[in-house]
C-alpha cells in the first residue's frame, strides 16, 4: 500500500501524543495542519496503519478506540474517573511477560493487558 500525505500526518499525530489519541482528536489535529481532511479519511488511516502493525488499536469497553505508538508488550492504566488511558509497568510488563513465556515454555506475541482505577491526578483530587 503506497503511502500518502494523510497517512503520514494522522501516523504523526499519533506518534507525536502521549495520550492514547482517539479517531476524533486525531481527526482534530490533523484538521489543524490540513483543513480539507475528513474524518472518514482519518478512520481509514488509522485502520490501514493498525493494519500495518504501526499503531496499536486499544479497545476499552464502553469507550471510543484509541490508538498507541508504543508497540512492545505493555500494560495500560484506564481512569474510571477522568477516562483517560496510561502506558503502565513497561520493565514489570516485560518482566512478567518473560516470566511467563519462561514457565509455560511458550512465546508471547502480543497482550492486552488493561488496569481500572484511578490516575495520580485523580487521586490528588479526592
């Protein structure tokens, strides 16, 4: 699939977040630098890019998808109080993921492992 100048911009957003970005924010900023973009057009950049294994979708139920650079095995924190989504635990992910691979001599290539609770800043706010 040949790449294009929409794709290159809604792979950038991404990239460039550190809050797990859903299908609307990225349509958002990307509408910042190209006005003329759609939301369908973001849509199916996100999926062709999910598809190419360059962004990882995060399904929460209930909640809109959301899409992460970081592609190695890791863990995510989901707030149940201001809904957003957190990268969590990257060496103890790994680290529990070997251990796993160790003890049932198997080979993991991909998780999802999701968390519910409540942020730092939430917590603060209690």
């Amino acid at each position: 699939m040949r790449t294009s100048n929409q794709r290159n911009l809604v792979y950038d957003i991404v990239a460039a977040s550190c809050n797990h970005p859903t299908a609307k924010m990225v349509y958002q900023a990307a509408r910042a630098r190209m006005p003329k973009i759609s939301l369908g057009t973001v849509y199916r950049n996100l999926n062709e890019l999910v598809e190419q294994k360059k962004l990882l979708r995060l399904t929460v139920q209930g909640e809109e998808d959301r899409f992460d650079k970081t592609l190695t095995i890791h863990a995510h924190l989901f707030c149940n109080k201001c809904r957003n989504l957190f990268d969590i635990g990257m060496e103890e992910t790994t680290a529990f993921t070997n251990h796993l691979e160790e003890i049932n001599d198997i080979k993991i290539l991909s998780s999802n492992i999701y968390f519910y609770g409540v942020c730092s800043k939430c917590q603060n706010k209690l």
